[in-house]
C-alpha cells in the first residue's frame, strides 16, 4: 500500500439534504422543495474527497454500515480517488447519517445519528499509515465517544509529531457540556486546530474569537485558525495573529465548509505555503462549497483554486 500525504481520520457520514426551502413546516404541513440530494458527509469523509479533488494524496480512516448507505459512502470515496482500505464496514450498526434542512435566510438545521462512526478508536488508526503520511487530519472530535478515551488521541498525536507528521484537528460539538476536559491534553499536541467561532465560544466561555484562540494556544496548540462565516477567519501563534475577510461568491447553502477550509488549509500546508497561504487556500475551497447545498459538489479542483486566487484578493490585516 502506497503511503499518502495526507491521512483524514473520524466522522463519514451520509448526508440527507433539502434544497433551500422558504419556511419550516408546520406541523402536518407539506413544503415542497426542487430537490432531496443524497451525499457524502461528515469531517473526514468531506476534507478527504475535498484534497483527492485538488490532487492530494488521501486516505480515510473511518466506519460505515453494511448498508445501502454504507455502499454509497464507499463508492463515493473510491470513485474521487480516496484510499479506503482502512474504512472499516460494520454488520452491526448503520451508516451514520445527518438530515439537513436548508431554509432561505437561515442557517442551516441538523439531525444526526452517529451510527459506525461512534465506534472508531485509536486502534483502528494504523500507526505505520501514521508515520508515512505528512498530515494527520481529525475531523469531527468530541462527536466521536470511543475515540475520547483519556490520554489516546493526545499519545497517537505525540507519536505521529515525533515521526515529523504534522498533526490537525477539528471538532464538532453535540451540545452543551464540558469540551474543554477531552480536548485540553490533545491541544498539546496539536499542530494545527481549526475550529469555528461557535465551537471556539461554547468551549472556552469566551464570545471573542481572538481571547477564545489564545487560550487554545496557551494550552499547548501551535496554531489555531478560527473560521468565522462570512466575517472571515482569524489565525493565531504564540507570536503571531492575522485575520482575513473572504473571497467573493455565490451563496447557496453553508454545509461543509469549515471542512472545504479545512482541505484548503492542508492542501496549503502540503504546497509548503506560509501562513497566509494556507488561509488563501482554505478561505478559497471554503467560497467555492458554498455554492451548493452539498459538502463537497461545488468544491475546486486544484486548476481552478489557483486560478481563483490568482484572480482575487484576499484581504488581510496582521493584529
């Protein structure tokens, strides 16, 4: 098995989406939309199909049922070029599945069912496809209980740093509760967090984005990006801090991309980009999704991401 750039590991996930709709329904009530898109979905799942498409390297690292779900998810990944050998399918449990519902002017309503991707543990994370990779990417932390298990994330971070990978993650939060206690001794770790403002927010206690990231710095990550929508995005280092606003684009519908961003900063990384850099290349992949309902459709390719930030700007101001 060839080694890979980058190794995606945590949420795959099916997604279940309307096309945008005017109001919710009543109860009882019919709303019509265009269309019910079936897709791929979920952290990993999206930054892997997400850098296959800029042409990156990539591996998966996740679980499925051995449904019609599962099959679907398979066949998705393989067919954008993700390695998927270790996409582990379980008889006893579905594929996990969000339903979406899109309304016009509103952000966006989830339904989750964590289904197979509950079970992923840090064993089934193959240290030597660890060691041969340059990114350790984890999407979807602190939505993943057996992957929580006190100290083993942290140690499989620390090994894989030791191997000179460099090591990212993204969380999603199931609701309010103490984040901060699974997550302190990963941030040690981490070489690269990447988390939104309400998730940065409702961990820390702190409403601003740039408090809230130097306090994730302070417990040990090397550099926390934190997306803020359409407000743009903030970087921060022990010595260093820049937030950027954001490309130009056509809105249609926001899910997926934090985890667009999250491709578009790796692939940045993988390039050998600076620090601006990986933030032209995350807040690019990141305009680009939204210009679907999906998490990965409208995503660029590699040619057009570069032509895009060729033909654009970035605004940026170092703090």
């Amino acid at each position: 098995m060839q080694p890979v750039d980058c190794l995606s590991v945590g949420v795959v996930v099916a997604d279940h989406l309307c096309t945008p709709i005017d109001h919710l329904p009543r109860p009882g009530e019919l709303v019509v939309c265009d269309s019910l898109p079936l897709s791929i979905g979920g952290c990993a799942a999206n930054v892997a199909m997400n850098l296959a498409r800029v042409g990156v390297s990539v591996g998966l690292v996740g679980g499925v049922g051995q449904d019609v779900f599962g099959r679907f998810v398979s066949e998705t990944l393989q067919n954008a070029g993700v390695e998927t050998s270790d996409l582990r399918r379980h008889a006893d449990v579905g594929t996990a599945g969000t339903l979406i519902v899109n309304v016009l002017g509103e952000d966006r309503r989830f339904i989750h069912a964590r289904g197979a991707s509950a079970l992923l543990t840090v064993s089934d994370i193959p240290i030597a496809r660890v060691r041969a990779a340059k990114v350790l990417y984890v999407g979807g932390y602190l939505l993943l209980p057996a992957l929580e298990r006190p100290g083993e994330l942290a140690r499989l971070f620390g090994e894989a740093r030791t191997a000179g990978v460099t090591t990212v993650l993204d969380v999603v939060l199931p609701g309010a509760q103490d984040h901060w206690s699974k997550l302190r001794d990963v941030l040690a770790e981490t070489d690269v967090f990447l988390p939104n403002d309400d998730e940065a927010a409702a961990i820390t206690g702190q409403p601003d984005p740039l408090r809230a990231a130097q306090q994730f710095v302070q417990a040990g990550a090397k550099a926390v990006v934190i997306t803020c929508g359409q407000r743009g995005t903030l970087l921060v280092t022990a010595d260093f801090r820049v937030c950027t606003q954001t490309y130009p684009t056509q809105f249609v519908g926001a899910t997926g991309a934090g985890d667009a961003f999250d491709a578009g900063y790796i692939a940045g990384l993988l390039a050998g980009a600076d620090a601006e850099g990986c933030l032209r290349w995350g807040s690019a992949l990141g305009a680009s999704c939204v210009r679907s309902v999906s998490a990965t459709e409208s995503v660029f390719t590699r040619a057009a991401a570069l032509e895009f930030m060729q033909q654009y700007e970035l605004p940026m101001e170092r703090l």
